[in-house]
C-alpha cells in the first residue's frame, strides 16, 4: 500500500464528510448525551492559499482534534 498525500480540496472534503457521518452514526448508536457538528477550518485565517496543499491537511485534522 501506497500512502499520497490528498491534494484535493473536493477529496477531502468528501472524506471527512463520510468520517463525520459514520461518527454521528455510531454516537447515536451509543446513546451518548449532546451531537458532534462538524465546522469546516477557515484556511484564510492561517494564511493558507486556494491551492489545496499538506498544510490543508494538517489544519484539518487539528481542527476536527479541536471540536472532539
């Protein structure tokens, strides 16, 4: 197995659309009190450019490690 780096804007979004619904899926599964919403990164606000790159990424996933 080979490991690319997604370089896609559209791609990951897609991707972690799909994580959040199987998360929602299983939190309610559970039972557990309160609901997760997802809040897309504002990339703007780490000087990011259009241009879909790693650094994307990275905020991403802090951001999703955040609203856990």
């Amino acid at each position: 197995m080979e490991y690319l780096p997604i370089s896609s804007w559209k791609t990951s979004q897609r991707i972690m659309s799909e994580f959040f619904e199987i998360l929602k899926e299983t939190l309610e599964e559970k039972s557990l009190p309160g609901h997760f919403v997802h809040v897309e990164p504002n990339f703007l606000e780490f000087s990011l450019s259009d241009q879909y790159t790693s650094r994307h990424t990275v905020v991403q996933y802090a951001s999703f490690l955040a609203q856990m």
